[in-house]
C-alpha cells in the first residue's frame, strides 16, 4: 500500500484555486484530505508553496489569512519541508 499524507483541506483548496497542480486526493473527510507521499513535481511544488505561506508569505495576521497559514504551517509539519 502507498504511503499517505493526512493533511488539511484548506491550503489544499487555496493551492488549487491558485491554479497550482496538486497532488491527487486519495479520500477525504470533512477536515483533512488524504494525498499520496510519493515524490513527484506536483508534491514538490504543493510542499513549496506550504512552506512560502508558513514562512510569512502572507500576512498571517491578516484575519482571513491567518486560518490558511495555520493550515500551510500544519501541511508543512505532516509533509515536511523541500529537501
């Protein structure tokens, strides 16, 4: 079985929305999707743009920002940073 990240729903949406290639959602609940760990472009540039929000890429004291860096920040903390 492939290994699989849990992650939360919305920096996921947001990376869509952005137009972003995102990694496929394997199964989903109402809070967090589940997206396969393996390496690829897509992973690389979705784990990318996690850390740039994370890392004050967006005003995280922004009030509509704030819940979308928590959730960058989270994606990071279950995916990890690009190597």
């Amino acid at each position: 079985m492939t290994k699989l990240y849990r992650i939360p729903k919305c920096y996921y949406i947001d990376h869509e929305e952005c137009g972003c290639e995102a990694p496929e959602v394997v199964k989903a609940t109402k809070q967090h999707y589940w997206i396969s760990a393996e390496d690829c472009p897509e992973l690389y540039e979705f784990r990318s743009r996690a850390h740039f929000y994370a890392t004050g890429g967006i005003d995280a004291e922004t009030p509509y920002l704030s819940g979308l860096v928590a959730s960058a920040k989270a994606t990071i903390k279950v995916i990890g940073k690009n190597n």
